[in-house]
C-alpha cells in the first residue's frame, strides 16, 4: 500500500487522473483483470495510461507449451492476487492477451515491481532477504499445494492457450520491469527498491526524457554493483518515444483534465496541456 501511495501522488503531479486502485483483498484475479480490461476497452487514440503492480511474483509450470525460450522456459511468470491461494494466479498469458486489445495510438505504459517481473505481459527462484532485517525479496515460491491448485483452476475455466508467443516487436505496450525475468526484486521498510528510485526519478519530471532515457536512469540509480537489474520490454521503435507521451501522430484526448490554467504558445504550456489530458491510469496493487 505505501507504494501504491507512492505512485499514485507521483503521477497525479504528472498530470494523471486520481488512480483506480486495489489494495489487499480487493486485488483478486478477477478484480485485476476486470479493472485492466475496462481500462484497454475505454482508451482511445491519443490517450496515455498506465499499469502498475507492487506485490510479489512467483513462477509457475507452463501448462500451454508457449514457454519454449529464455531464462523462465517451462514457467509462466506470475502476479499473486489476493485469491492465488486458490490457483487464481494472474499469468503472463492473461495480461498478455488482455494487451492484444490495446487500441492503435494509445501509449500502455507499465510499472512492475515483483520478482521475475521481466517479459511479464510478454508470455520469483530467488535468494530472500536479509535475515534479521526489513529487507526482503517480493517472491513466493510455488510449492507443491501452489502448483497443484495453479493446474486445477486452469482446467476450471478452460484455459488454454491464452495468446499466441510474440517478440518484442508486435508489442504495443512498454515494460519498465523491477529486475530481469531470472532475478529477485527487493523492498526495504515496506517500499520497492524499484519503486522508490523510479518514482524519484519521475517526480523531477519528464522533460524530453525518452522511455530508453528513464531505463538508463533508473539503472544507473541501483548504482554499480546492483542487486538487481531493472529492464525494459518493448517493440524497438517505442525505445525512442517520449516517456508518458501521447504517440506521434495521434488524435488528441478526448477528455482533458485541469487544464483550466494553461495557455497555448510557449513549449512549456503545451508540456503542461499535454500532462494535464491524460486520460486514465490503473494502479493495481497486490496483496502484501
């Protein structure tokens, strides 16, 4: 909850409406996947919007066959709503095919701080944190009983292959990922270390930042000898997009927000209209 807090302020001062969150029990699986549905089918062409998750990640078996490559081959990565107890993980697949929706024009931006967290909207075996401090890894560990009941629910709903396997360059969305799809992510006194530094990063503002130019910078904050290593997914030409801006070319949004104040002329005041009509932004939260 504290980094939902922490994002939720961070890119309200961006601009961004008051997010949409789910915090705890309300983060189930179906909740998430609702909330991240009506947030693809509402936008449209020139809308910016974001998906945030704070919580732990875990990897689970491939029960599709489409896990065939990379450091998670034979794993689906995952997100633990609040209801994962019962096998009702969030998997790559689902987000993925939830994604395959996006409209054309529309800038999905994600922000994902969990372990393993690298390729998750594409398609946490990792050490823990420090014992006798508040520094821990946001992972759990599938065991047996997690396992069994992912296989159980999946053949409930009569899952089968989600989304068919895609690279990076049929993605429309970008993903600013906590660490790398083999490593752990880490918190310390309840805040994600990815977390922290990224939003410190975005509160100084945008600027002409692009989204390769925040991926350098949030890297080079874990400084050099890292514990983790924050990653960036996306289709080659998003690396050189604007950072949080509507796509090139796009219609403007249809819906503007506080923009009472702003007037038109100078490259600032258009920075300024630009931030404060953003349309939407979903900030999910799992359980902590």
């Amino acid at each position: 909850m504290a980094d939902a807090r922490t994002w939720a302020q961070t890119l309200q001062a961006l601009g961004f409406e008051s997010p949409v969150t789910l915090f705890d029990e309300q983060a189930t699986r179906t909740n998430i996947l609702d909330a991240l549905n009506q947030l693809v089918r509402n936008s449209t062409a020139g809308d910016v919007v974001v998906f945030q998750y704070a919580g732990h990640g875990t990897l689970l078996p491939d029960l599709d066959g489409d896990e065939t490559v990379g450091p998670a081959a034979g794993f689906d990565q995952a997100i633990c709503p609040a209801d994962f107890a019962t096998g009702a993980f969030v998997i790559d697949d689902d987000i993925a095919a939830v994604f395959r929706g996006i409209p054309d024009g529309v800038n999905l931006t994600c922000f994902i701080d969990c372990c393993h967290s690298g390729t998750v909207t594409r398609f946490a075996v990792g050490r823990p944190g420090t014992p006798g401090s508040d520094r821990r890894a946001r992972f759990l560990k599938a065991d047996d009983a997690m396992k069994d009941a992912h296989r159980r629910f999946r053949a409930s709903v009569g899952a089968q292959r989600a989304v068919a396997s895609r690279g990076p360059e049929l993605m429309h969305e970008v993903l600013f990922s906590a660490c790398l799809p083999s490593e752990v992510a880490f918190e310390s006194s309840g805040h994600g270390d990815f977390t922290r530094r990224a939003t410190q990063i975005l509160a100084a503002g945008l600027g002409t930042l692009t989204n390769e130019d925040f991926h350098k910078r949030v890297m080079e904050a874990f400084g050099a000898t890292p514990q983790q290593h924050p990653d960036i997914d996306c289709a080659p030409a998003s690396r050189t997009r604007g950072l949080l801006q509507p796509l090139a070319g796009a219609a403007a949004p249809t819906r503007a927000i506080g923009i009472a104040n702003v007037t038109n002329g100078s490259a600032a005041s258009q920075q300024a209209l630009i931030a404060q009509s953003l349309r939407a932004i979903a900030d999910l939260l799992g359980p902590r």
